[in-house]
C-alpha cells in the first residue's frame, strides 16, 4: 500500500485503479484546494484509500457493499449499525484505516 498521503495516493491511484482518478482529483481540487485549510484531509484521505482499496481488490469491494446492503435491509437498528462498524471500527483501535487491515496494508 502507499504512503499515507494525498500525493502517493494519487500516484498509487494512477498506477493500479486509473478510473478513479479523474473524481480523486476533481474531489481533491474541491475539497483540499490549496491546503490552506487541512481539517479535510483526514477525511479525504480515508474516503480515497477504501475507494483505492476496493478497486483494488474485488473480493473486499464485494464483501462491503454486501454489508451496506444488508445493513439498509435489517429492520433492527442495532444489526445495521454492527454491519456497518465492521468495516468502520471505532477510531479507539488505532489510526491504522480498518478497510486497508482486510488488504493487508
């Protein structure tokens, strides 16, 4: 996996899931600009590494977006919400992104 920043993420991004360029750039231009403001990094960076990650590897790609439906179909609060916190854990379990931890990343 690359570095944890916008610029290796891009060229990693470039190298191995060229789709997703053009909306990581148009998303960055919007949302970082020209960094004179940081609080959005953080966040763009980890909706850009799962997108990264999911291009990246078909079966997590597929294993997500089963747990999203799954959770938008249970009609118990409780169930959607662990659905969903399997591939969001808390921030408490560390700064480590928990999609890339199913990558090996």
């Amino acid at each position: 996996m690359p570095e944890h920043t916008p610029q290796a993420l891009r060229l990693a991004i470039q190298e191995h899931a060229p789709h997703l360029l053009p909306d990581f750039e148009t998303h960055g231009k919007r949302v970082i600009g020209d960094a004179f403001n940081i609080t959005p990094v953080p966040a763009f960076m980890r909706l850009w590494w799962t997108q990264y990650a999911m291009a990246r590897n078909p079966a997590l790609d597929s294993h997500i977006h089963d747990l999203e439906a799954r959770a938008a179909k249970s009609e118990d609060p409780e169930e959607s919400i662990r659905l969903l916190e399997e591939y969001s854990p808390p921030p408490a379990r560390g700064r480590r992104d928990p999609v890339i931890a199913h990558t090996g990343g």
